[in-house]
C-alpha cells in the first residue's frame, strides 16, 4: 500500500517538474526575465534578471537568485526557502510559502483550445499575480 501511494506522489512531482518562464516585451527596449526550474528531486531554482541596458549604461544588469524545496498539493504548487540556507549572499530572494495554482487543459475538455501548461502565483511576497508558462 505504502508503495503504490510513494509512487503516486513521484508520478505528480515528475509530471510538475521543468522550466517555467516569462519574458515579456517591453517597448522601452529593457528586457526582464523571470525562470522558475522544478526539479523532479523536489528542489527549485529561481531568477530573475532585469537588462538596463538599452536605457543605461552598457551592461547594466540585475540578477536576483533563489532557491529551496517545493511541493505538489492537489493543483498548488508550494515553494519553501530557508536563510540559513544562503552560504555565498548569491541566493538573496526569500520565496518561503509561496503558492502557485498549477494550470493545465483539463482532460474532459474535448474542444480545439490551446491552453499551455503554466503557475499562477496567487500568495507570495515576492511574485504575487505573475503566470510563468512551462517550457
């Protein structure tokens, strides 16, 4: 019984993993990113990268790290971070308790609509409201 429910769990935490992001155009010639990696062992790695330079000095460049453990419960996605985790200053952006509502074309719906697998975070204090699509 133990089996059949581990591996249930590891079919949801493969189907759930890969690389989702957002990269939207903006006019001004900026260019921002954000990358959220799920990997199947359960850990993630975030970034954010925001390039000033086409209004700024050459190579202006921000880059935001995070990283932490996520899990899978029914549609929502939970990423848990821990300071003490940060040995080198480079992972800076604190993603604890951050939920995200995985969405995915429903297997009932028959109809021609494309719909592409994406989170929507909905409870963050970093990255509430923004839908990164699956790679």
């Amino acid at each position: 019984m133990f089996f059949i429910l581990g591996f249930f769990i590891c079919i949801n935490m493969f189907a759930q993993s890969g690389v989702y992001v957002k990269e939207p155009i903006n006019n001004d010639g900026t260019k921002i990113k954000w990358t959220l990696s799920l990997h199947p062992d359960g850990t993630f790695l975030y970034h954010f990268l925001r390039d000033l330079s086409a209004i700024s000095k050459p190579n202006k460049e921000e880059n935001f790290y995070g990283k932490g453990t996520w899990i899978f419960e029914g549609k929502t996605v939970i990423l848990f971070s821990k300071v003490g985790d940060n040995v080198n200053g480079q992972y800076t952006v604190n993603l604890n308790n951050s939920k995200a509502r995985y969405i995915t074309k429903s297997p009932r719906d028959t109809s021609d609509k494309v719909v592409k697998t994406a989170l929507l975070f909905y409870e963050s204090s970093h990255i509430k409201g923004l839908e990164l699509v699956q790679e």
